[in-house]
C-alpha cells in the first residue's frame, strides 16, 4: 500500500512539475532544482572556438546563460552587501536574481530596486557604489600604470602588423594589456577636431544611445576618464567634488553632470565605442549605443539596434564558421578577461570615415594609372573588448591607425608576409579587404623590400612566410619605435 501510494505521489509530482516547466518559466529553475537538474550559471569562455563544423552546430537562445558574478566584488568597495534574504523587496537568491532582469530597453533610473544586472548586480548595489566606484576591483582588470615618458607631441601608436598565415577566418583573439586599453598619439588633436567636424555634418549617424543603455554608457563613460587619469596623469585629471574633468592637452574642463556621457567621450578620447547589451527576452546581444567615426562602409545608422550575426552578415563566412560561437561568447564573456585584435586593409592616403556611398569608395574600384607608392598605407583597427561590470554591456572599441607601406621596407619578415597573403589569400577575405586597388603599385614594392632583407641577411633565403611569434607587432618592432618617440 505505501509502495503504491509513493508511486502515485511521484508520478503526480513528475506530472505537475512537467507542466510547470512547459507553461511557467519563471517556476521552472525551482522545479528543475527539486529533481537535481539544475540550471548552473555558465562559467565564461576564455576566446570563443575557431569554428564548429555546421552539423554540430544547433539553434538555441541564451535566455538562461549569463556571465560570471562580480557581485562578490562589492565586499572589497566598502558598499555594504545585501543579504540573500528577501529584505526591503530585493531578491537576492541565486535561484532567483536572474528572473529579475532590469528590462533591457528601460533606464535604470527609473528600474525597480529589486531588479538585477546580468553581472548580478541589483539596481540598489549600483545606487550605493555612486558616481565614478573603483572599476579595477568591480571588474578584475586593474588600473594601467602611468606612463613617465609618455609626450604627446612625439607619441607614435604602436607598430600593429596583425598579418596571419595561413590566412583563414577568425577572430584571432588574444589577452588585452591593461596598459594598453586606450593609447593616445601624437595626431590626438587633429583627429579629436576632425571628429568632431564628421559629428557636425552627420549626427546620429555617428553617435546614438537607445533607451535602456544608460548605465551603460555612464559606466563606459567612467571607466574611460579612470584609465585616462591613471596613464597620463600629466595631461587628464578629476574633481570628484566638482565633478569636472579637466583635460590639459586641449585646454577643456566638462562639467559631467550637464554633458552626456558619449559626448564627454567623444570630446576627449578619438576612438569608437560600441556597446552591446543584452535582451532580456533573449539573451542574445544587441548594438544599444556608440560612437563610430573611423567605419569603411558603414556607420552607427546602419547597424544600430542589430544583433551580433546581423551586424557582421558582409563578412565572408560569420554565418558558417563564427555566428553561434561568437553569440555564445557574448553571452558568457567574463568582465576580468578583455580581449584584444587587430583587423587591416590597405588604402589610398588615410579614409577615416567612409559611409556608404562615399565618394571615397570610387578609388576601391579602379587601379590610378600613376598612383604613388606613398599615397598607399596600411590601415590597422586596433580593437578590444571587453565587459562592463555593473550594466553587463560588452564594450567594442577600436581606433583606425594609418601607416606608409614604405615602412615595411624596414621590417623584417613584413614584406613577404603581407606579399603572400595579397597573393594567396582566399579569394572572398581579400575581396572584403578591398586591396585589389593597390595591388599594383605595393605587390612590386613588397617584393622590392623582401629582396633588400634577404640580400642584407635580415631575413633567410628560404623562409617560409607564416604568422610572426611577435604577432601582432615584428622583431624589433620596439627598438623602431623607441626611436621614432625620441626615446
């Protein structure tokens, strides 16, 4: 008799509990965790995997995926850390705090206190941190080092030749340097007005901030003037008190109560930001807000509001080889693990901004009869990524660095590198580059240059071109570059 009725009672409990989870998803962790089938938080992935072959591969959504707590962090900011009690309406239990998303297209200001980043952070913890916490403990990635010889004036980028072989499609990701976020150089001001004139003439199609990226773009916003103070404390300082930022180099102090973060960005820093935010409905990450003045075919206007695959869908193979890794990626991405790449194309003199339909387009297509090698250059986007603690948003940021093909002529192994990849390189990869418009004057001159390197012994008769092991720079990319600074 007890054997059957403790049959009955489990077959009405298996019953019941099957129909919870089909019908109610926010009872269905509970239940799940009553039989042991627990849904774990998701540790996150250190760079996402080369690919996955297509019959592997299997749609799903990430609703229930989110990146590791930097919750825990709060106990080394001196911000009290609220109970996992249900107290004065948070909830705190970890079986709970993730039905409890902050609505992605709502400001945090005016969420409810008991709603919840997806770093775990409730809208209380971020009250309580205030304006400007310490972002080194709450993210993991400490705070650069200041830079004693650093001299604006002089200041060159540092020599980024992110050339592969064999050359395949990938994100080719590697651990940022923390030093290294944000470098400032010596065309900082000319390209901080040049920026500016492109804001003037196209507006939101450089610079947009959507509903719901608020905290987002406060935080970005704060991080950026953090780094900036503690890697060139001779040029950017902060008044707490006042809440001003003052910047020497253009001689500006911005009162950051009255100007919106992306602005305070885009006035001081010339780079491009992209947030990307998670839907709380999905889980998969949107464009939510940025600054984009140095895109080649496209701007903030275009993609604003996308999802990652629908953002990259001109690259050749995203869809195959690199979509549902890169939607895992994000969707696990931990804040202490930023990343950094660098991706090239080589162009007629220094295009910083090109949208769709720019003139400037009109050179990719055709090969100038008398175009000059020193109208030719490397253009690199030296690019990180990395996720805010508090909001959750991954931040994409990224500025494009122009460089003269002549300066290969002096670094080892380069020329022949970039040669064999001009030469070999899959014929959709080099198309989406857009090199064939040089190709006839610097394929001659990277011969030129690799014949000079071997005749000097700089480089063997015989070696094979393959990804240097100083990549993304060159052996003896330093020495160059010290020199080149003056120091």
């Amino acid at each position: 008799m007890v054997y059957n009725l403790a049959w009955l009672l489990l077959a009405a409990f298996l019953s019941t509990s099957t129909f919870l989870i089909i019908t109610q998803r926010g009872k269905r962790n509970t239940v799940l965790q009553r039989l042991h089938i627990s849904r774990r938080r998701v540790s996150g992935a250190k760079t996402p995997p080369r690919s996955l072959s297509p019959d592997k591969k299997k749609a799903s959504d990430y609703l229930d995926t989110f990146p590791p707590s930097r919750r825990p962090a709060l106990t080394s900011t001196g911000v009290a850390v609220i109970s996992d009690k249900q107290d004065d309406g948070i909830v705190a239990s970890p079986s709970d705090w993730m039905h409890h998303m902050v609505p992605w297209e709502m400001s945090y200001q005016a969420a409810d206190d008991s709603s919840y980043t997806p770093c775990e952070f409730s809208i209380k913890d971020i009250k309580a941190l205030g304006d400007f916490p310490d972002y080194s403990l709450l993210s993991g990635v400490p705070l650069p080092k200041p830079y004693a010889h650093f001299d604006i004036q002089k200041a060159k980028p540092r020599p980024y030749r992110p050339f592969r072989w064999p050359y395949h499609q990938t994100m080719s990701l590697n651990k940022m340097e923390p030093d290294w976020w944000l470098e400032l150089e010596s065309t900082y001001e000319e390209r901080i007005k040049q920026r500016q004139k492109i804001l003037d003439e196209h507006g939101s199609a450089v610079l947009q901030a959507l509903p719901g990226s608020e905290l987002s773009c406060k935080e970005l916003m704060e991080m950026v003037l953090q780094f900036l103070c503690a890697r060139y404390p001779q040029y950017f300082s902060l008044d707490l008190e006042e809440m001003v930022f003052h910047n020497t180099i253009l001689d500006t102090t911005t009162a950051l109560k009255l100007t919106p973060p992306l602005h305070v960005l885009f006035n001081n820093v010339p780079e491009d930001f992209a947030i990307m935010l998670r839907n709380d409905e999905t889980g998969f990450y949107h464009f939510r807000a940025g600054i984009i003045c140095s895109a080649l075919g496209w701007n903030v206007e275009s993609k604003i509001g996308l999802r990652l695959h629908e953002i990259h869908a001109p690259i050749p193979d995203y869809k195959e080889k690199m979509q549902l890794s890169m939607d895992r990626y994000f969707a696990k991405k931990p804040t202490d693990k930023p990343i950094q790449r660098g991706s090239w194309g080589l162009e007629v003199d220094e295009p910083l901004y090109m949208p769709p339909g720019d003139p400037h387009e009109q050179l990719r297509e055709t090969q100038l009869d008398k175009l000059e090698l020193s109208r030719c250059h490397l253009r690199v986007d030296w690019q990180t990524l990395r996720r805010m603690p508090l909001s959750g948003g991954v931040v994409f940021n990224f500025k494009a660095l122009f460089t003269p093909v002549e300066e290969f002529r002096t670094e080892p192994f380069v020329p022949a590198l970039v040669l064999k990849v001009l030469n070999e390189g899959k014929e959709s990869l080099m198309k989406y580059k857009n090199t064939w418009h040089v190709e006839h004057v610097v394929k001659p001159a990277l011969e030129r240059f690799h014949k000079e390197q071997v005749e000097k012994g700089i480089v063997p008769e015989d070696w094979k071109p393959e990804t240097l092991k100083e990549s993304p720079l060159f052996p003896g990319w330093e020495e160059k570059w010290r020199q080149q600074q003056g120091f």
